[in-house]
C-alpha cells in the first residue's frame, strides 16, 4: 500500500523508472528494484517522526556511537520548512506529470511508453531520471535498490562499516 | 589572561566552528578564557556534553551527503549567486556556488584532509617572483620560517599522516606524527607514470589517521572520505580541536546561531559582540527569527573565505584597505581525466586521494615558454592531486536516460575506471 501515491500512481511510476534507468538481465530497471516505494516514500517522508529524509549513522556502533542507521535524523525547523517546500514542489510536478502519462500507461508498449514520457515536462523527466537513479544506486534504507541487487551488479559494496578495506585491498585490489 | 566581567557573556565569541574557528577554540581556552562559539549549521559532529562523543550521524550513504544536503547549506535555506559582471544583472546563477558545509565543523568535516603547507616562496611571491600588471602580488608580512612552529603544532594537534620525500618541500623541523596511510592502487599507477616523465609523487600530508592516534581510530579505507563525515572520527580537523576545547569546561557551541551583525563601540572603532538569529527556535507567524545578542571583549572572524568577508562588508567593518572581498580565488580546479581498461577502486576504497606531485609550482622551461607567450612576467601552477572518482548516484545520473544505463554503470568507465589529475 503506498504511503501518498494512489495504487495507479504507484505502479505507473514503477514502470516510468523502468523505462528512464532501465535494467537488463544484470540489472535491475530502477523500478523493479523498488524506486517507486523511493519515489512514494520521499513524497510521505512527513507522514513520519522524524521525517524520513535523512537516514540516521552507522550501522557499526563503533567508536562510541550508537547503531543508528535505520533510524532517521531530526530536521531543524528551517531544514523542515525547506523540505516540506521541496516535496510539495516535487509532488505537483509528479501529479502534472503522472496524468500526463495516463493511467493507460501500463497498457503500452515499452516502446510507446517511452514515447508517452517524452510528452511530458522536461521537469517531470529530469525529476523521475534523478530519483532513479538515487533510488537503485543509493542505500536500499531509502526504499530503492531493493536486498542491493544494483550495487551487486556494478560490485559496490555501500556502507562497508565496521571492517572497511584493508591497506592490502586498497593497495592491490 | 582575563575573564568575563560584567556586561560580557565570555572572552571571545568565535564565529564559526570551522578549522579556523576550532583552532582559536582550543588556543584561547588553553590560554584561560572562556569563549563562545557560533555556528550557522546544524550539529551533526560531537556531543556537547562531556565526554563529547560522536553525535553518531554520519554514515557511507550518498544519498544524504550527495544529494539531500546534509551538510548544509542547503541551497533552499542559503542560497549563493554568481555572476560573471555587472552586465548580468544581481546574478547571473543561483544556488549551489561555491557551498562549504553550514554544520559544526565547517569545510573541514567534509574535507579529505589534504595538508600540505606553504612553501617558503609562497610568502614572498613579491619579491622572489616579482609583480603582475593588473594583479595585486603582494609579499606576506610574516615568512614560513615564523610560521613553521605553528604548522608544526597544528599538525599534531590535528593529526597528520605524511612522509619527507617531496623533493619540492619545505623544511621541517620534525617528522609528521603518523607514517602515510595506504597508497591508493589508481595512485600508485599514476604516481610511476608520473615519475617515468621526470615528475615528483609523493605521499599526500594528510588529517587522516593512518593510526591510532588522539584516541581516535586509524581509517580503515571505507572510500567514503572527501565530501562525507567521517563515521569513526579517523578524520582530525576539527573534531580534535573542538573537543580539546570543549574539555577545558570553556567553550560553549551554539549550532543555528547565524550571525547577522557585529556590534561595536560608539565610536565604531571595536567590536564589542555579535548580534545572531537564533535557527534552532519554532518557526513563527512572522518568519523572523529570534535575535540574540552576545556581548565579548574580543570577536573572532572565523566564517571562512567567503562568509567573514561578507560579514565585513554587511557591517561595513574592517575595510580601510577596500581588498575585502577582493582577489578571492576558490578551489580553483582543473581536471584530467584518464580513462583504464582496468578497475581501479578508486571511487570506493581509500582516502579519495593519497599522492600529489608539485612540479608545476616550480615550473619547467614549457611553463616560462608558455608564460613569455601569454606576455606575463611568469606562471605558476598548484599541486597535483592524484585522486578517483565520486560515488554510483554521481556516476548515474552522468549517463542521463539511455537504454544501456545499466551495461554502462557495469563497466563504469566514469567511476572504478576513471582517475583524475586535479591541479
């Protein structure tokens, strides 16, 4: 169940990712790896306490801190009325885009898909291409890049805390 | 020595809680005053409360470092404009200009901690080099040699990690407190070019501990280093300067304190405070923050290159000369790339960057020839960082929409395949 998304927005952005970042039979297209619970959950990041916008520290709990990374940092109040600007700006531009795209955008072709997208803002499509590829590259903490399929396929390790790299493998990989 | 008397909230009130302002932190509170410190960021470095641990929220994540403005200054709440002249208007590009974080521990948290220093001709360009027409070259007013004790101090203080086999160097008068950390395999491939063609590589000086070191952990290579914090403190500057502070039971940080005014005497001629907006309080009907007052018998200026001249010039304070402001040259870079048939690990282990060369500082004959053809009187290049590339999101979004997006992060020929020459 998405969070601010209608069930139709929420699968029509799935497969709008599919088509921006698309994968292959390596990779994962940026909506089949979950972009669009990245897309949903950022436009809800307010539905939470604190808002999930910023993922919390490490996962080691090493040198004194605690193990914190899935939980979310506090926002200050001008951090706060920034992003709640930024998201309703965001969420205006996926309404205006999304019905654009039509909710028969999943009846389509892959081919005519791609050509729907190209009929819609230039905002629209650099907004959706930058949210997939945050979503399949980036922490999987953010909803995307779903069990790290992404970054096993470049083999990218993401956070490598506590252990890191010894001076060997970074010596002489 | 003094102490606060009446009418004063401390000795100092320190703007900024950057390398700068971390330093006047611990060398005034080991002097005996009390000072406070003020920071227009958020606080995401140590607690302020003994023992001052690590706030615990730096992590490897790109998405918050890269791309949500966790550092500040977010470009919504600070936004910085550009233009090239007058003929563009107020300006010509809004945003992120020229952005060092807005958060306690400034530029240096997302630093990776390259530290080399002057050289003794970078003190005297005027008279070793000569003047430019239409440049102001000016000789320091003091030398590297009254200098070096300092460097010597910070190094330690801070930590630093480095060898002495840059031939262009200058002299020390001791070792660096750590040995190099581990050499970089793209560095190491770059640095036997580089000395195949006569030039110099060496083992960068670097704040990075290469051991345990200040009760702080040694790096343990997690390639998240320059533009991120460091999760396990391996990074010194400035967490090591302000927590030695804070330990005095002198200094007080206030995060969000964004210091729009220095009030001064009647005359104007001394500053006596420093007038803040208070970020941190609910944000009201009339969008105003609070402002605060803080009254000190002396103001540090400790807002960095950009943020202490503007602070100047708003208060039309400090300008006698009218070079407020003026000459200001940024992080000035130039890149080249060279792409590899092999991965190198350059974007996600180690340090970012670990050898430099400087032999464009000093020149060659092709350098002269070249100055001679530009009609100057001479050229001088900078350091050379031997150093790899930003993370997978950065490397994504460079291949805008393509159907081969996927094969392309894959073979990675801007990331794990690239290394770069930065001068």
């Amino acid at each position: 169940m998405p969070l601010r998304l209608s069930e139709t927005q929420y699968t029509v952005v799935r497969a709008a990712l599919d088509r921006t970042v698309p994968g292959d039979d390596l990779t994962p297209g940026a909506g089949v790896a979950g972009g669009a619970d990245y897309v949903d959950g950022l436009l809800a990041a307010f539905n939470f306490d604190p808002p999930r916008v910023w993922a919390g520290g490490p996962t080691s709990g090493r040198h004194g801190a605690a193990a914190t990374f899935d939980q979310w940092l506090e926002l200050g109040p001008w951090e706060e009325r920034a992003w709640r600007a930024r998201i309703e700006e965001w969420w205006i531009i996926y309404e205006t885009g999304l019905a654009t795209l039509g909710e028969d955008f999943l009846e389509l072709s892959e081919a005519e898909q791609s050509a729907r997208l190209s009929t819609t803002s230039k905002e629209f499509r650099e907004l959706l291409f930058t949210h997939a590829c945050e979503s399949l590259y980036g922490d999987p903490v953010y909803g995307g890049n779903r069990d790290g399929q992404a970054w096993q396929a470049i083999d990218f390790r993401g956070d490598v805390q506590p252990r890191g790299y010894t001076d060997e493998e970074v010596r002489a990989p | 020595m003094s102490t606060p008397v009446n009418g004063t909230d401390c000795d100092a009130v320190i703007i900024g809680s950057g390398p700068g302002g971390s330093t006047a932190a611990h060398v005034l509170t080991a002097a005996g005053w009390n000072v406070i410190v003020l920071e227009k960021g958020r606080n995401h470095l140590l607690q302020l409360t003994a023992p001052f641990a690590p706030m615990g929220h730096f992590s490897n994540d790109e998405i918050k470092f890269s791309q949500r403005h966790f550092l500040g200054p977010d470009p919504a709440l600070e936004p910085r404009t550009f233009r090239r002249d007058e003929a563009d208007g107020d300006r010509f590009l809004t945003g992120h200009v020229n952005s060092l974080p807005s958060t306690v521990g400034g530029g240096g948290v997302h630093a990776d901690g390259k530290l080399p220093r002057f050289r003794e001709v970078d003190f005297a360009l005027r008279s070793e080099l000569g003047g430019v027409d239409d440049a102001d070259v000016v000789d320091w007013p003091i030398s590297y040699a009254d200098l070096e004790p300092y460097y010597a101090e910070a190094e330690q203080l801070v930590g630093v990690s480095g060898e002495e086999t840059n031939p262009f160097a200058a002299w020390r008068s001791g070792p660096y407190p750590m040995p190099p950390g581990a050499d970089m395999f793209g560095a190491l491939l770059s640095s036997a070019a580089a000395e195949r063609r006569g030039l110099h590589p060496y083992r960068a000086p670097t704040g990075v501990n290469s051991v345990p070191y200040d009760n702080r952990p040694a790096c343990n290579n997690c390639g998240f280093c320059a533009f991120y914090g460091c999760p396990i403190e391996a990074k010194g500057d400035p967490v090591a300067l302000l927590r030695r502070a804070l330990n005095t039971g002198r200094a007080q940080i206030i995060s969000e304190a964004y210091a729009s005014e220095i009030t001064t005497d009647a005359r104007g001629t001394r500053a006596t405070g420093v007038r803040y907006l208070d970020l941190s309080a609910p944000i009201t009907d009339s969008g105003a923050p609070p402002v605060h007052e803080i009254r000190a018998h002396h103001v540090v200026l400790a807002g960095g290159a950009f943020e202490t001249p503007r602070l100047l010039l708003i208060n039309e304070l400090g300008n006698s000369s009218g070079l407020v402001g003026q000459n200001l040259m940024f992080h000035f870079q130039t890149l080249a790339v060279g792409g590899f048939p092999e991965r190198l690990w350059g974007a996600s282990r180690g340090r970012s960057v670990t050898h430099l060369h400087d032999d464009h500082i000093v020149g060659d004959d092709a350098q002269t020839a070249a100055a001679r053809a530009a009609d100057l009187p001479w050229l001088r290049g900078g350091i050379v960082e031997h150093g790899g590339a930003a993370g997978p999101i950065l490397e994504a979004l460079s291949y805008g929409v393509n159907p081969h997006h996927a094969a392309s992060m894959r073979s990675s020929a801007l990331r794990e395949r690239l290394w770069v020459f930065t001068m």
